[in-house]
C-alpha cells in the first residue's frame, strides 16, 4: 500500500526574489534530502528567539518542522520581516535539511532565505486555554492545531481502510440517495424537506433499504456517504449529519455479518496503527488498547447482557436496574463493553425495539436476527446491523403494523416478490468509529465541520 509520503510527489524548483532556486518539497519528505537545499511553503506554527537567533516552526499539512534563522545568514530584511511575524502568517522558506535527533520529527531545516506571503496579527486561538465554545465557534482555524490536525489524519485512515477492506473483498460501491421518500425506521428522527410539487422528502437516516435493492443486483454492495438523525440528542456520541458506512450480502444470515464486522473492525484498528503512530502519539493514544481488536470478539446473547447488567446493578456499580426488552442506553453499553478487553457483540435484540425489515429468530420470534458491536473501553455501539426479513407476507404485516405509508414501500416490497433470498448487512458511523481509534471523548472532534442539536455554524 502506499503512503501519503510516496504519493506527493516532489514540486518543481522554485525560483526566489533574487533568482536562486531550490526544489520545493513537503516536510514529511526532508528525510530524502539530507544536506541538499529546499524551500519549504506552509504557515507559522510558532516563533522563539534567542538574540540572533530565530526558531520559526512551519507547518504545511504534511507535518511541522523547526527552522533554524541565523542572523548573519540571511538577508537584513529577511530577519526584519521574520523576528516579528505573527503565528499563522503564510510563507516560504529555502534552507539545508538537517537530521537532528533532539528535533520534532528528526530534522531542522538551517534557512538561507524566506519570502512573507502573508502577514498575519491577532490570530485568535493563542498558545493558552480557550474555552469549548470559543473553540467550535472558530472550529474554522482550530483545524490547524496539532491534536485536531492528528484526530482528522486518523479519520482519513479509518475511511481508506474501509474503502480498502470492502473493495478487497469483492463489494461494490453502490451509494443511497441522500433525499428519500420514506423512512427506514419511522419519520420521528427524520429532516423533513419541501420537495417539487409540494411533495415532502426527507433526509436520509440510511441507505439500508436501498442496500437491500443493489444486494440484489450486485450480490455484495455498500453506500457511504452522509446520514441524518434529527434526534434532540446532546450525548459526546451523537451528531445530526455524520458518516456511516453500509456494507450488505445476499444469501447471508446474522452469523455472516457477525464474522464480516470483526474482520471489518480489525482491519481498521490494524490500519491505524501501522500508518498513525505519530498522530496517536500526539493524542497520547494507548495503543495497546487498539492492539486488541482482533478476531474473535465475544458474541454476548442479549438475555445474558441483560443478566450482565442486573449482576451489576445488585454490586451497585449501575444506578438503574434494567428491564428486559428495552434497549440500552449509554451507561449500559459502556457498563457491557468493560466487562471485556475486546469489542463485545451483542445479538439477538427484542424485535420491538428493532426495525421493522429485521429478520425474526425462528427459534424465539420475539427477538430480532440483529447485532450491535459495542466498542472496548466504554465508546458503546459502533456497528448495528443484522439479517433482513425476505417473506413478503411478514413485511407487509410490519409497514401496517409500524404505520407506514404503504405506497411509499412498494418498490422495497418488490425485493420480496421477485428473487427474495437470504440477506445481511450492517452499518458503521466514521466519526464513532474515529472517535474510538483516537481515544477521545467528544465525537465532534472527529469531523470537520460538526452539526450537532444546537450547532449549525461555522
């Protein structure tokens, strides 16, 4: 596989104010030009001194390296325009590549000249506590400090390693609309939007029943995009718009998805530790935790989770005794997940909390054919899915019984008439997931932009 160091490739020289010119390469690339000259582009991370000397440490997205400014190296209007620059003011450096062990990430570059291409004054976020809401407010430039800057490399990790895992393993891309006419689960957590000719769509929750059509064409399928949940919802775990992954089988039942989902998490957890150490260590991650998720994960009958909890609840280690038949909440999750090193898979749920298109346990109809992975070290549900029901009777039975639209569903009800089979799937947020792999608390580091109950801005 190849890195993200192999794949930038080396820009063309570049040419200065005063005619010289040096190769313009990124920082997480000095190590193949010790000794030679290079100009560096990128944004002052931080600036000390120390008389005539500066140590101005430059970013570029690749990584950050301290230069080195001697003042009798450079030119008197390069020392003037650096010694009071301001953090994130943008420029180019030119300068000799030095490894130095004592140095952030093993080199520092001694500068032989630098351009200001923007001077900077006042950058908001200074070197000192700010407060959360201070920092989600200008979550804009607090994507540039070094721990969120290391949350967002894990992601992109966590997503190719998805990618890569599904298409190695013979699935297909086949992505959901994003604007649906229907719900998968009910319309009570859905955003309801004006459609033409005053018809109402809605946002979609998930691609699952979409999955179960491309299953079909395609044998094994996944959507990944974005997904909507319009739940009044404050917890560290929850989002309105996040990612979720959504892989699907024909001809497998609950067994399938349970050895496709220990696999599929194993794979990520290994992805992030070969190609993140440096970003883990920035997030003082344990890796050892993540060294753990590896198959098999123990597969915990819901009956016996419940025992679980009622056993903890009689020790006072949970407040509330729980009942059989609800589901469980976050206390619950975390409490079940403690319990072992490894992510828990919990099965066979009852079928009155669980999705209407969710396949019955012939043995015990009153539970559902579902599976949620609970993530080790309390980070709750990170994977839910299970087998689908494939009688057309039995599905017919369920819209009405959950009061859906009928009309809304025929084509849905068309999988059960023409070529009905065996089939399972499940689904997977990026951001929980991430969230896991990095050890943080508070899912909104882990995307971008967050959207959450009362945040919609920046």
């Amino acid at each position: 596989m190849a890195t993200e160091e192999i794949q930038q490739e080396e820009q063309p020289a570049t040419t200065t104010a005063t005619g010289e010119s040096s190769p313009q390469v990124y920082i997480n690339q000095l190590s193949k030009h010790v000794g030679a000259e290079v100009t560096l582009r990128g944004w002052l991370y931080n600036l000390r001194s120390s008389g005539k000397l500066l140590f101005p440490q430059l970013r570029d997205g690749t990584g950050v390296v301290q230069c080195v400014v001697f003042k009798k190296a450079v030119a008197e209007e390069v020392w003037d325009a650096l010694k009071n620059l301001g953090q994130e003011s943008a420029l180019s450096i030119r300068g000799t590549v030095r490894a130095d062990e004592r140095a952030p990430g093993g080199f520092e570059v001694d500068v032989v000249g630098a351009e200001v291409l923007h001077a900077v004054e006042g950058y908001p976020i200074t070197p000192k506590e700010h407060g959360t809401e201070f920092l989600m407010d200008h979550r804009h430039l607090w994507l540039r400090s070094r721990r969120q800057h290391a949350i967002l490399k894990v992601r992109h990790t966590v997503v190719r390693a998805v990618r890569d895992f599904l298409d190695n393993d013979n699935f297909t891309l086949a992505d959901a609309p994003v604007l649906t006419p229907a719900a998968c689960e009910g319309t009570t957590t859905l955003f309801e939007v004006d459609y033409f000719n005053d018809e109402k769509a809605y946002l979609t929750q998930s691609g699952q029943l979409y999955n179960e059509a491309t299953a079909a064409a395609f044998g094994k399928v996944y959507c990944f995009g974005p997904t909507f949940r319009a739940e009044r919802s404050k917890t560290r775990r929850h989002l309105t718009e996040f990612w979720m992954v959504e892989p699907e089988m024909a001809f497998a039942h609950l067994d399938d998805v349970m050895n496709l989902a220990e696999r599929f998490v194993s794979s990520i957890a290994s992805r992030v530790l070969e190609e993140r150490q440096e970003e883990l260590k920035v997030l003082e991650r344990d890796t050892s935790k993540l060294e753990l998720i590896v198959p098999p994960f123990p597969r915990l009958h819901y009956d016996d989770a419940v025992k679980m909890l009622h056993e903890g609840h009689e020790r006072g280690e949970l407040d509330a005794r729980f009942e059989w038949g609800g589901d469980f909440g976050a206390p619950d999750e975390t409490y079940i997940s403690k319990q072992f090193e490894k992510p828990v898979m919990v099965h066979r749920y009852p079928a009155a909390i669980k999705a209407f298109y969710m396949a019955r346990d012939p043995e015990r109809p009153e539970l559902a054919l579902g599976v949620d992975v609970l993530a080790s070290e309390g980070y709750g549900e990170v994977i839910g899915g299970g087998e689908r029901a494939t009688s057309l009777e039995f599905l017919e039975e369920q819209i009405k019984a959950h009061e859906l639209p009928r009309e809304a569903f025929e084509w849905y009800l068309d999988l059960r008439r023409y070529g009905s089979v065996p089939h399972a799937g499940f689904g997977m947020g990026i951001e929980r997931c991430t969230a896991w792999m990095c050890g943080i608390e508070h899912v909104r580091e882990t995307i971008p932009f967050p959207r959450m109950l009362y945040r919609i801005r920046p």
